[in-house]
C-alpha cells in the first residue's frame, strides 16, 4: 500500500493521506502526492514525492462542520423549547394532581401510581430530547458504533417536528422492519438527515408533503429517501448543489453547505447520495449506506 510504488509500477499521480501523533493529544495530518517522471522510452524513471502538512486544514474543516451543526440547532431552538415544554406542562398538572389526591381523604393508591407513571414517562421523553440535542452538539467521536438508522431518524424528527407543524407541512414516516444495525457515526447520520430534512421543509411551500422512508436496499445496503413535493431545483443549479456555499436561499439566510457537509458524511461511511429533482414538482434525496451484513431487529422504542 506504498503510494510511490503504485507510482512507478503504474504511472498514476496518488494521493494519500496519514497522521501521526507528535505529542500526548496533538496530531498532525500529512497528504502525500506521488507523480511519475518518464525516462525517453516512456518508462517511469523517477517518483516525485511531495509531502504536506494538512493539519490547518484539518483543523479549518472540523470547525466548519461544527459551525453548521450548531447554525442548524440554533434554528431549531424554539422547537426543541417547544418539545420539552409539553412534558413540563404534564409533570406540573400530574403533581399538582397527586398532591390533591394526597391532601383529600380519599388518596387511591392506584391513581396515584397512575400519575406517578406518567411522570415517568414525561421525564423519560424530555429525557430523550435533551440527550438527542446533546449528543448532537456534541464534536464527531472518533469511533463508529453499531447504529440504527431508524433511531438517529426518530431523533431528527423530533427535532423537526414542531418546525413542520408551524409552517403546516406534513412529514410521514414510513420505517423498514428489521433493519440490520450499521455501523456508523450517529451523530454524524444524525446532521445529514437533519440537513435533508431541513431542505425539504424550506423548500416546499405551507401545506406541502414530505415522506420518509426507511429501507433495506438490496442484501448489503440501507437506504434513507427524503421526497418533498416542494418547488424542485432547476436542472442547471442540479450539478452544483453538492458544491460548497452554493445556495439558492436569500442573503444571510443559507450557507449553501449543508449537502456539501452531508455528502462528505455519507461517502466517508462509505455510502452514496443522490438528488433527483423536478422543477415545480419535488426532489427526492436517496441516501444509500453499507451495511455489514449482520441483522438485529429494531427494539420499537420510537417516540415520535
Ligand atoms: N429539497 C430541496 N428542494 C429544492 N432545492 C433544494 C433542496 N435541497 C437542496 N436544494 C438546493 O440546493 C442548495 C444547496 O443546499 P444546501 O443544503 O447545501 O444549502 P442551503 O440549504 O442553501 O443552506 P443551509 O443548508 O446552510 O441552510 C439549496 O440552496 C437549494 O437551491
Ligand atoms: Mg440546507
């Protein structure tokens, strides 16, 4: 696996890529570019090889990926606001209730019992909702896990929710059974899928519909389908929405590197996207992501 080797034994210009630590938590990362020099018979004679460090660079990128992160939380502050308020309202009302029950004569023990589980339950859902926005907050770990697309997706949705409902856009979920676990930053997934949804949502006007739906995808993949029907992108803006900072969104209001963030995501799980759009009618994003071939069924503890 030598870059220069496959030079010389090839003729092809390679680029590699390696990090080596220079201090207890300090890393710097190298990309080496290997290109032949040809003798007179056509032969490769020499390699040239150029090192670089790419650390700034490194660094650069990370900071922009939490920066949309965060930019895209930001947006959905009030709804996840909105989220846990509901539970709050029916924790107050639950305890105010057993206090009444407490205080009358007549304290049931089984109503209280009653009160006392949806508390429970309340808590367990603003539970779900803090430890979703936290993790994703959270900077990208360096160990993937086992993952269940569906779970990062129940996730999202719920951070989207109350963003859909204001804008009166319906979001339908449609969840494959049985999908194998893949492994994956969760995190990560979780950003792509919130910045295809959020591209959905802006883009499909008051009243429209967005589905989702979940897959397995032959016997080795899984596939993630967001279809909007929303104003659709113009065939010559469609080669160039995986660009960096390309946007169609007012000043000030986009970055124009969302699909950029994700596709870089996706391909580094070693998955594709694809954007297949029709002006006027909608655009349906088709992610498709590897799985490692094992199967474990989904536990149904989705909230949303
Ligand atoms: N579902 C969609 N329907 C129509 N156009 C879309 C859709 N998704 C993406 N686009 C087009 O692709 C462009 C780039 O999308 P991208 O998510 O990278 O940036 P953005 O949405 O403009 O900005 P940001 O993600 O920071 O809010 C959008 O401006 C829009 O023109
Ligand atoms: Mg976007």
């Amino acid at each position: 696996n030598c870059p220069s080797l496959r030079t010389f034994q090839n003729g092809t210009i390679e680029k590699s890529e390696f990090v080596r630590a220079t201090g207890e938590d300090e890393k710097r990362y190298y990309r080496i570019t290997t290109a032949p020099i040809h003798g007179e018979t056509g032969n490769v004679r020499y390699v040239l090889e150029l090192i670089q460090d790419v650390t700034e660079e490194k660094t650069l990128q990370a900071q922009v990926v939490q920066a949309s992160k965060l930019a895209a939380i930001g947006e959905l502050a009030s709804g996840v606001a909105h989220e846990i308020n509901n539970p709050l309202s029916s924790i107050s009302v639950c305890v105010e209730e057993m206090a009444e029950l407490v205080r009358s004569d007549e304290a049931d023990e089984q109503e209280i019992l009653e009160c006392i589980d949806n508390v429970r339950r309340e808590i367990y859902r603003c539970k779900q909702i803090t430890t979703g926005l936290l993790n994703f907050s959270r900077k990208e770990e360096p160990k993937r896990v086992p993952t269940d697309v569906n779970q990062v997706m129940k996730n999202v949705a719920l951070l989207v929710r109350y963003r859909a409902e204001l804008s009166r856009k319906q979001i339908r979920y449609e969840y494959g059974e049985d999908l194998p676990l893949i492994l994956a930053h969760p995190d990560e997934l979780a950003q792509v899928f919130l910045n295809i949804l959020i591209n959905a949502l802006d883009f499909t006007p008051s009243g429209g519909q967005i589905e989702v739906k979940t897959a397995l995808d032959g016997r080795s993949s899984l596939v993630v389908e967001v279809r909007d029907s929303g104003c659709g992108i113009a065939p010559r803006d469609l080669s160039r929405i995986f660009s960096p900072f390309f946007t169609t969104k007012p000043r000030g209001k986009g970055t124009g590197l969302g699909l950029s963030i994700s596709k870089r995501i996706v391909e580094r799980h070693g998955g594709t996207i694809e954007v297949e759009s029709e002006k006027g009618k909608g655009t349906t994003v088709r992610i498709v992501l590897p799985t490692n071939g094992s199967r474990s069924p989904l536990n149904g503890t989705g909230i949303v």
